[in-house]
C-alpha cells in the first residue's frame, strides 16, 4: 500500500509540473493572441483616423489659405501702400493725405463688413492698419488689435508675414495674421511701412459641413490643438471653450504627431487620438474616438477567449487538486495504518510483560482497548479518534512495569504508600510516552485519562472525550472482570456503577457503552 501511495504521489508530483508548465504556456498563448488582435485593432484604427483627418485639414488649410490671401490683398492695396508709406516719411497732414485716411477707414470697414474678416458683435475679431510703430491707423468697427497678439505676430513674422497665432478665448479662438506693408516704390527705405493685422474666430461653426468620415460614429471628435507640446485646444467640433491640454491624449497627440495614443481625453473618457500636422503652422489636428467605440469588438472577443482560458485552467486545476487530495488521502491513510501497525505491535510488547509480572490483569489492557475503540466508533467518532482511544485504553496500565510484583498481586487493600508507587509508576511511564516522537495525541490524552482517573474534573482539552472513553473503559473491564475478593459485576450492574462515578461519565460515552454491552448479554 506505501510503495503504491509513493509511486502515485511521485506521478502526481511530475503530472502536476508538466500540467503547471502547460498551463502557463497556454496563458502565454492566449496574451500573445490577445496583444496581436488588440494591436491589430490600434493599427486599423490609426489608418481610420488618418483617413478621417482628410477632410477636416483640407477645410483648415482652405480656410488658411483664404484668410492669407485676403490679408496679402489689404497690404498690396495702393491706397494703404501710399498713405503708411507718406506717414512713414513723416509729411504733414494735407487735405489729401486727410482724404486718403478717410477712403483707407472706409475701405478696411467694408472689408469689416463681410469677407473672412468680419466683425463679429462686440468687435471681438477685425482687421486694422498699423503704421510703422504698430499704432492703429484704420480698423473695423469697434475693433482694437491686442497688443499680445501683435508681439507674439512680431516675433513670428517670416518674409513679411506671420499667423495664424491661435490665442484662447472664451468661445473658440481667435487666430491671428499678420502682413507687412512694403513702401511705394521710389521711396530709399526698404523696411515695412506698416502692417495689416487680422483675427478670426475659428469656433463650433467652422467645423459645420466639413463632412468627417467618422462623423456618424459614436463620440468621434475633431479639434485643433498648437504644437509643440499642445499647449492649449483651439477648438473642437462640439468644444465652445478653449481648455488647457495638460496631460491629456489630446496634448500626447499632438505632441506626436502620426502616432496612435490611447489615454483619457479631455472628456475625461478614454479615447484613441491621432494627431496630423496643418502644414505651415504650429497647429495638429487631433482626431479622437472613444476607446469603448473604437475597440469593443475586439475587446469583447478578447474577454470571450480570456474567459475560456480562465475555465479551462479552473477546470484543470480543479482536477489536479482532486487528484491530488486522492493520492494525498492514500497516502495520509497508508501512512496511518502503518504507524497504527506499529504502535500495536509496541503496544503488544508492553501488554505481555504487563501479563509476565500481573498473571491476574491477564488481558485486562487489551480488553480495554477493544472496548475503548469500539464506544468511540458507536459515537460515531472519526477513526483516528478510535485508533487513539484504542492505544491510550492499551497504554494506560503500562505503568505497571515500574511497581514492584509483590503489590501487583496484593489481594487486600492498598495502603497510602504502596497507592502511591502505582501513582508514581503511571508519572513514569507517562514522561517515557510523552518524551517519544509519536503521530498520534498518546501522551496528552493519557494525562487527561490519570487526571480522571484520579477523580479530578476534566481540563476542558479537545482529548477529553477520547480520555473520558478510555477511563469509562478501564472501569467498566475491571468490574466485569472477577477479583479475589468480589465476583464480576453484570454489564447491567456495571452500568449502573459508572452512571453513579465521579467525575460523571459523559452521557454519549455512557449510551454508546450501554448499546455495546446490553446487546451482548
């Protein structure tokens, strides 16, 4: 049975390895296919969004090119040209040049009133003439160049002309152009004579009928954001306000540009950003769309084949562990009967020199061993309960061996100090049993059953039922068992006594017991 138990337990043992090896492979597997499908998704979903920039960057780049044109048609226009160029010589006011301003103011306020220019209520876009010294000379209506957006025009201004320079505002942006006004030729100086500034307001219309490929698809998103570093949204399809990037997908795109990014977008949901440079700007275009959108069918087959993974491992396991418990149950039990066995046969060993020195209590052990097993089987007590029972019944008069023979055969009573060589024989034996590496609760059980069998209360231990058996055990042998100066009590008599004993019996060893005993007679 051991060599069987040892044999399954070392199978197990490699059956469990290459089980953990296979399953771990087969994880790797199901990662493996599940990063190549996602990436397979984000690859897809990258030309997807390219495709979709198409459109939008083309009305961005027809508006650019709209608002330049219109800008470089003020500054080439004669009348401007003349009047900064004679302001710039510094001539004195003259009733043409006083003429020449007023055609210049109504020029720029017709501009004011339509084309890419016009005025918005409150005069929060235009276009205006500078001289030399960036001093207003003629603007749209109400209409007044911020100073930051002409230093930052300044700064950027390349072969005569800079923008657009997006600046916040509350409900979209206002960009900025700027062009420089060149003298009429003849004049020496070849320095700009003046500047033409213009803003517009790129907000939600602007975006009206540009006609995205994605546009009927859930949460899909446009804006325009500045580069580098994404500083800031110029506008969006469905953004009013200008928001700060930040850390968003949004600012990783356009920080970027041509790479697909996956993070939490301005929203504040996670999304997929593609950002595409507008040619001739600092300025991205960032197409989003939802992750939940964008990736749910292959997250959803991804969970399907992770689920199935996650089953079938629990279902391997599950396997493995019964299996195991099986070859473990095997061997605890092979194991058991063994170290049973060979307790029986030690206990045996004792029990006949007990027989040698104690004629008299010839089979008296052994009797209570049988009988202590069977009260706690009748209990219905597990069977490692029962063997301990069985081998406590079995060792407790094997203190015996350390009393003198003349006091073992004694046929009258006991005085105190022969009583106390048996009390004194029992501690012996008691520091052998419990100084002996054993597998089973011989020794503490034992202790509790001379504590008993002392006539003390119980120590409340979990051995006390085993120790109570074991004791009730003993006594019930012994009165049924003849002695020199009495007859063997009846199992009915027998019962009646241990029913009366101090300390009391239990109730269920007590009942147990009666079934034995009475379906003897």
């Amino acid at each position: 049975m051991g060599r069987f138990a040892a044999g399954w337990g070392r199978r197990g043992a490699w059956l469990g390895v290459a089980v953990f090896v296979a399953a771990m492979a087969l994880v790797a597997a199901a990662f493996r296919i599940a990063h190549n499908e996602r990436a397979f998704e984000m690859d897809r979903w990258a030309v997807r969004l390219k495709s979709a920039s198409t459109q939008p960057l083309d009305v961005v780049n027809d508006w650019l090119s709209a608002s330049r044109s219109a800008l470089r048609g003020v500054a080439v226009n004669p009348t401007v040209q003349i009047y900064l160029s004679q302001k710039a010589m510094g001539g004195a006011a003259t009733p043409e040049s006083e003429a020449q301003a007023a055609f210049l103011q109504s020029y720029i306020a017709s501009l004011g009133s339509r084309g890419p220019f016009a005025a918005l209520p409150g005069g929060r876009t235009g276009l205006a003439v500078l001289d030399a010294q960036r001093h207003p000379v003629a603007a749209t209506f109400g209409y007044r160049p911020p100073a930051q957006a002409i230093g930052a025009l300044m700064s950027r201004m390349h072969n005569g002309e800079a923008g657009p320079v997006a600046m916040p505002a509350k409900d979209g942006s206002q960009v900025s152009f700027l062009s420089a006004v060149h003298p009429i030729q003849g004049l020496p100086s070849a320095a700009a004579v003046g500047y033409v500034v213009a803003e517009r307001r790129l907000d939600k219309a602007f975006w009206f009928g540009t006609g995205s490929v994605l546009a009927a698809d859930h949460g899909h998103e446009s804006l325009i954001a500045s580069a580098p570093g994404g500083r800031y949204v110029v506008v969006g399809s469905s953004i009013a306000e200008t928001s700060p990037l930040a850390g968003s997908g949004e600012a990783l795109a356009a920080r970027n540009p041509g790479m697909l990014q996956q993070a939490d977008g301005l929203s504040g949901e996670n999304a997929l950003h593609l950002g595409v440079p507008v040619p001739g700007t600092d300025w991205t275009l960032v197409e989003s769309v939802p992750t939940s959108h964008a990736l749910a069918g292959v997250e959803a087959r991804i969970r399907n084949l992770l689920t199935i993974l996650l089953l079938s491992l629990l279902a391997i396991i599950l396997g493995i562990l019964l299996l195991w418990r099986h070859v473990v149950a095997v061997q605890q039990a092979a194991a058991r009967e063994a170290g049973l066995k060979l307790y029986r046969s030690v206990a045996e060993v004792l029990l006949q020199a007990i027989d040698q020195r104690d004629p008299g209590a010839a089979e008296h052990s052994r009797r209570v061993a049988a009988l202590s097993r069977q009260v706690t089987l009748r209990m219905g007590l597990p069977g490692a309960d029962a063997d301990t029972a069985e081998l406590v019944g079995a060792l407790m008069n094997v203190g015996k061996l350390f009393v003198p023979v003349p006091l073992l055969t004694k046929s009258g009573a006991l005085e105190d100090a022969e009583a106390s060589q048996f009390a004194e024989g029992a501690t012996r034996w008691l520091a052998i049993l419990a100084d002996t590496p054993l597998n089973l609760p011989l020794a503490p059980v034992l202790e509790e059953a001379y504590r008993l069998g002392r006539g003390e209360s119980g120590s409340g231990s979990v051995f006390a039922n085993i120790a109570h058996t074991a004791v009730a055990a003993n006594k019930a042998v012994a009165l049924m068992s003849p002695r020199a100066y009495r007859m063997a009590h009846s199992p009915q008599e027998t019962l009646e006594i241990l029913g009366k004993s101090q300390p009391p019996v239990p109730a269920p060893i007590l009942a147990a017991m009666t079934d034995l005993l009475t379906a003897d007679k």
